[in-house]
C-alpha cells in the first residue's frame, strides 16, 4: 500500500474449519505488507492455540465474542472477513456494517431472500460495499467469457446448462450443526449442493445466462436425499430467465465417482464452455478460443487482492450483493417449488472404507440418468430415471 493510504485494518470472525482458509489469507496479506490483522474472534480457543499465538504476537487481539470486537473495534476495522456457517452471514455482516467495516463474507450470500435484502439495505445505509465469496467470479478466464458473452461472440445465448457429481460421505453431513439442515435456531440455512459445494458454478451459470430474474419451469425441479439429512443431496433444476434463457443445473454428492463441474453454453452463433479449474472457452465462425481458468486456491487469493484493493478504488470489481441475491432468490425458490424424495435405503450402496462416516452413498443408474438429463437438458423421469417405492420428506 503506497503511504498516502495506509495499510488496512482486518478483522475476522472464525479461523476453523473454512475460516482456515480466510485465515491464510489475511495472513498472506499482512506477510506481504499489504494489510494488519487487528482482531479475531475466536470461540473454540483449545483448539486454535497455536495460531491464537502466532496472531497474538503480531500484534492481532483476541475475543471470544464476535459483537464485543465489534464493539471495541467500532471505526477502526476496514475489511472484516465472515468465512462462517450460512445461518451467521447476515447478522454477522449487519453487525460488521454497523461497526463501520467493509465486509468479505463466504458464499452464498445468506439463507433467505429477507436476509439477503436486508444485508443490501445496511450496505447502502453504512456507505460500505460487501464483497461476496464466490471466488470463481473472481477469474480473469471467467471474466473473459462473460464479456465474450456480452459482446455477442456466439450470438444470442439461448441455453445454459451445468452438471457437477462430488461424492461426499456421511461425515460430510456431521462436520457442523447446520449441514443438510433447512433452518437452525429459526435461522434459514437452506443447506445443499445447490446453495454450498455447487453454489459456485450455480453463480456463473446465473451470470452466463445474462441479468433477469428468474423463473422455474413448471414441473422442472426434481429434489432427492440419500442421506439422513433436512434439506436434498441431488436436484435437477430447470429454469428460465426474464429474457427466455433457459438454465439447467443437475448436481449429487450421492455417487461413487466424481464429475468435475462443466458449464455448456448455447447460443445462436456459436457454444461456450466453462470447466471446473481448466478452462473457459467459446467457439463460433472464426475459430475456438479460450483462456485458462485458475484453481481454487488462485481465485480465492484474487478475491482477497480484489476486497482489498476496493477499499482504495470504488471501480474495483468485486462480486456484488446485488449479483449474489439473485443466487439466494433462486435457492429459495427451489425448496418452495418441490419437496424432497427421499431414496430407498434398499436401492443405496454405501461404500465404507474407514468406518461407517466414511460411507459413500450410490444409487445405481443415477449417475447415467445425470449424464443423459444434462446432455438432453431434461428433468430424470423423463430420462427414464425412477425410484421403487419412493417416498416425500415431511
């Protein structure tokens, strides 16, 4: 930072779990003199010994409480990073604001459309900016497409579908209190792929497919759970954009082999691409043409270089509250447009390697069934795909 603005002030709340991850970021900034970690909140201190240490020494002051660092903090905090659970995002993010700090918090933006709006309203009265943590937004590849896009360099984009398959085992689900729920404490979370692991690719296709609101197609949305969970593991989502775009999103933890995520764009010159920390690429009358997509360790620290250098420059483009509300508009949407099958234990496989939280959990025939329905942009009955003896979530 040069000396006529000085070097910024960084709070965070939460350094465990993917608050480790925000940790080595700020940590990465102060180490190369681009920002000073002043205050962290800490609850599980046993824990956290070790880097509760290394912070103290540099200078960084400990509180168990989020709002009681707030409180002494009030006017001195610049960036205040929220990497917590979805049901904490809003309070902890109005609580920042009103302290006077900018924010980064972790996608998505909150667990509710009335949250989301809230945070939008304390944003504009604080005179601070939010910046939002989904940091495949943040990609020079990614960016490059969508202003491809947005120039027309495959004509008037009519599809976007996207299919991603990460296995994930019962341990997945017991990591916190609030994975796989749909509400904590009266707080909306409205965990799933959809709305955490996915909810990246869920951003860009939003992106790709061009500003709008969104509509589900009748019929169109397909929800499921093998896992003893609130919320579902695997959905089929069809949806259509105000100016007729149509989106297709197909995405499982319940397999036993992984599908990066891949985005397709159709559009009436030419198809798009976009894949999962390997490329994005567009191809029309002149040719095939692509730029690298980094991987997540990359963007995440372009996300961080990016909150921080808003600070100093307004024009600094970050992901918006405003471009993460219409991904919380439509998660809401979806768990009020269909409710979740449950799949018959008899049909699952779990594949246990290292006891029974390591089981993974499989479904013959859905992962083909996923493959068939994102090829032809279609729900998975229409594909064939059907459950005996199915039954609705209560």
């Amino acid at each position: 930072m040069s000396e006529t603005f000085p070097r910024p002030r960084l709070a965070l709340i939460g350094i465990s779990g993917y608050g480790r991850i925000h940790l080595e970021l700020a940590r990465g900034a102060r180490d190369r003199g681009e920002a000073d970690i002043v205050a962290a909140a800490i609850i599980n201190a046993s824990e956290e010994a070790a880097n509760i240490a290394e912070l103290k020494a540099r200078g960084c002051a400990i509180y168990t409480d989020y709002q009681e660092m707030l409180r002494v903090h009030a006017g001195r905090i610049d960036l205040c990073l929220i990497p917590t659970g979805i049901h904490w995002h809003a309070r902890m993010t109005l609580a920042a604001l009103q302290a006077g700090a900018n924010v980064l918090v972790e996608k998505p933006l909150a667990g509710s459309v009335a949250d989301a709006q809230a945070m939008q309203a304390a944003e504009k009265s604080a005179g601070r900016f939010v910046a939002v943590g989904f940091q495949d937004t943040y990609d020079p590849g990614t960016r490059w497409l969508i202003e491809a896009l947005r120039r027309g360099a495959i004509g008037e984009v009519k599809t976007v579908r996207f299919l991603g398959v990460w296995p994930r085992p019962r341990a997945y689900f017991l990591r916190n209190n609030w994975a796989g729920r749909l509400t904590i404490d009266g707080v909306p979370v409205l965990d799933s792929p959809l709305n955490n692991a996915f909810g990246h690719f869920v951003m860009l296709s939003l992106l790709f497919g061009g500003e709008g609101a969104t509509t589900l197609e009748s019929g169109g949305v397909e929800l499921f759970r093998a896992n003893d969970i609130e919320s579902f593991d695997t959905a089929v989502v069809n949806v259509r954009t105000a100016r007729g775009v149509r989106l297709w999103f197909g995405v499982s933890h319940v397999s036993h082999t992984a599908l990066e995520p891949e985005i397709v764009i159709e559009g009436t010159g030419g198809t798009a691409g976009w894949r999962y920390e390997t490329e994005a690429w567009y191809r029309n009358a002149s040719g095939r043409h692509h730029q690298p997509v980094l991987d997540q360790h990359a963007t995440r620290k372009l996300m961080m270089a990016a909150a921080l250098q808003r600070l100093r420059d307004p024009a600094t483009t970050v992901c918006t509250t405003a471009m993460a509300a219409r991904h919380t508009t439509l998660i809401e949407s979806i768990h009020r447009a269909a409710q979740v099958t449950v799949m018959p234990a008899t049909q699952i496989e779990w594949l246990a390697k290292d006891g029974p939280a390591s089981a993974l959990p499989a479904l013959p025939g859905l992962d083909a069934a996923l493959r068939q329905a994102f090829a032809e942009q279609k729900t998975l009955r229409e594909c064939g795909f059907t459950l005996a003896g199915e039954t609705l979530a209560r």
